[in-house]
C-alpha cells in the first residue's frame, strides 16, 4: 500500500521532512526496488540510487548501464524482453551517453535537456538473425515542441531535448538491421557546422558508413543539424509537424535517404537526396538559396500544391521524379507547368478563369474539358 502511495505521489512537491517520512514507511512496507525494464533519473537525488522512483539515479548514463548491452538475440523475438523505459526528470544533465543495444529504448525527458552526445555503438553480427529484418528502436519523447532551443534556464521556456547529435555506429550492419529513430515533441538542438560529408558541428542525427536501413521518425520534433547517413546505408525520413517557426524547424538530409511521408516540414538547411524511391508531401518547403540536390532521384511522389511548387522554385538540382498533384493547381498562364507534371492533372488558370487538363496521351500542353488545346 505504501509503495502504490510513494508511485503516485514521488518526490515532487515534498519537503525533505515529508520525503524522508515516505521513505521511511516505504522501507518498513519492504522497500522500492526498480519496476522491471524502468528506471528513474532525477539530478538532485542522493547519491547511490538504484533507479527506482524512490531513489533515481543522478545521471542518464547510469540508467543506461543498468539496462546493460542485450545478451542474447532472444530479446529481438520476444516481445516481453524488448522494451525499457527511462524516466528523466527536470534539470540539465551535461553529459555524453552511451545507449546499449536493446531492441527498444524509450527515454521520457520531463523538461530535461541533455547537454552532449547519444550514441550506440554495437557489433550486430551476433544479433543477425535468418528471416524477418529486426529493428533496433531508440524512441526520445519530451513534452514541448520549441523548448528543445531554449536551453537558457534563464528563459520562460522549458528545457527539452538533447543538445548534441544522436549517433548510432553499427558494425556488421547488413540488410537484416533496421535502426529507428522516433524523436516525439522533442528536438536535437546544437549549433550545427558546415554542409559536409559527414557533417560536422553538432545537432545532427547520424550513422556510420557500415550497410543498413536507418529510419527518422519525428512527430512534433526538430533536427536543427542534418540527418546524414554515409554511401552504402539507406535511409527514411517520415516527418510530421517540424515547421513551427523559422528557428525551430529542420535541418537538411545528406545521403541516400527516402522522403517518405512528410506534413508541414520545412527543410532549412541544404538537401541533398540521392534515393530513387517517391514519397507523400504535404506542406514541404525547401529554403531557397539552399544547395538543394535531388541528383539520382526517382519514383512518383504524391505532393500538394504547396510541396510542388517550393520544389520547383527552390530545388536548383532536381532529380527525374513525376510528380502526382494531390490538389488543385492554380496559377496564371505564364506560369503553367511544363515538365514532369502526370498526365491528367488539372490546372485552374487564373487568367483564363476556367480549368485546363494536362493532354492525357502526348503528355504536353495542355486542353480544355472539350480536348481543344488551350
């Protein structure tokens, strides 16, 4: 009963007398031992935590050595060994981590900035296994958006995020390996360096040169640097909602990496895609004045008005996609498009006040409903 009453309850808003009452009843009741695959981080706790709720750990690192390397690939089959979880609590936490191999790993920042580097390094050659590709899962969720560049605690704004990059150096990668990324109202603040290959400066997400899959999936989230992977990896960008101002939005794409589902992205640093897959955009807007390069790309890509046009008035370097209009089109007639439009799309010409159809069988120009060429 103590220990339900300690879990619901937990260190916040007690005086040191009240929390040593707590603790007390609890040690009577048998004590807190950690929750199976979760562990506690708060700064301020004693030293000497076991990362349970009632006596954290003081440090991230610790949480992740707890966890420990995964032993065995039976815990990339069984789905009651793949998860664990680490709460983080309020407060900077200056400090590179390293994040052992585990199927999944979900780190819960409460308005918590980690200052440096998370990487995972591993060997997966023992952990490749015949027949269903496994996934390695590092999930960062926060609770606020913007806040993952405000650092100041100055500020009225909560800290969140991590300001550094995430890394993942993987050896023996192979096509068997797939790594995700899922950042949730979060972001990978830093202050990033030159476009290059590999980046340099930090708040970038990135991978090593060994052949895999890397996925990013950000939802609510920022990468103020570059997601980069080097020749030989592949990589996917599903991205929803990084657009929310002209500081907090994302960085640019370095590598053979799939735009694949994007909605309200803006993209501010260069990209510069070599894949030749298609993708769904909604709301996508490349920065002008960037070094965009779609060199190498193809496949259609389903894309709003909105995503076709920054495309085509920001992209210097375009690739040989066709693109599939999911809404209306709309512009004067000088404006009409002439290249890699599918055919059939439809176009309201403005100057004209009436709609026109991209000619279905040639593929050029363009005809009214009644098939006479506009």
């Amino acid at each position: 009963m103590m220990g339900g009453f300690a879990l619901r309850v937990g260190r916040a808003g007690l005086t040191k007398v009240q929390l040593k009452e707590v603790e007390e009843l609890i040690a009577e009741a048998g004590g807190c031992p950690p929750a199976a695959r979760t562990f506690y981080v708060d700064r301020t706790a004693a030293a000497g935590g076991d990362g349970s709720i009632c006596k954290p750990f003081q440090t991230v690192q610790q949480a992740m050595d707890a966890i420990g390397a995964a032993a065995t690939s039976a815990e990339f089959q069984d789905q009651n060994l793949r998860g664990w979880m680490v709460f983080v609590a309020p407060g900077v936490y200056t400090e590179n981590v390293a994040v052992p191999l585990r199927p999944e790993i979900t780190v819960a920042l409460n308005n918590a900035l980690i200052v440096g580097d998370l990487s995972m390094t591993f060997d997966w050659a023992p952990f490749s296994l015949q027949g269903p590709l496994q996934q390695v899962k590092l999930k960062i969720i926060g609770n606020d958006l913007r806040s993952a560049y405000q650092p100041n605690l100055n500020t009225q704004m909560p800290i969140n995020g991590v300001d550094g990059n995430i890394v993942f150096n993987p050896s023996n990668g192979g096509s068997s390996l797939f790594i995700q990324l899922h950042l949730i109202n979060t972001g990978v603040a830093g202050t990033p360096g030159a476009f290059a290959d590999p980046p340099t400066g930090t708040g970038h997400v990135k991978t090593s040169s060994t052949p895999h899959s890397f996925q990013v999936f950000c939802e609510n989230a920022i990468v103020k640097g570059d997601f980069y992977i080097p020749a030989g990896a592949a990589g996917t960008l599903y991205a929803a909602n990084t657009d929310t101002s002209s500081s907090a939005s994302f960085g640019g794409v370095l590598g053979a990496i799939v735009l694949n589902v994007l909605r309200n992205v803006r993209f501010l640093r260069p990209v510069d895609t070599s894949a030749g897959a298609g993708g769904r955009w909604f709301n996508v807007e490349f920065r002008a004045g960037q070094a965009h390069d779609f060199t190498g790309t193809a496949g259609t890509i389903s894309a709003d008005y909105n995503s076709f046009v920054s495309y085509f008035s920001n992209v210097p370097t375009k690739g040989a996609e066709t693109f599939t209009i999911l809404d209306v089109l709309a512009g004067t007639t000088a404006n009409r498009p002439t290249t890699r439009v599918q055919r059939g799309t439809m176009y309201y010409d403005i100057t004209l006040s009436r709609p026109i159809w991209r000619e279905p069988a040639a593929g050029t120009g363009w005809i009214f409903a009644d098939g006479t060429n506009a």
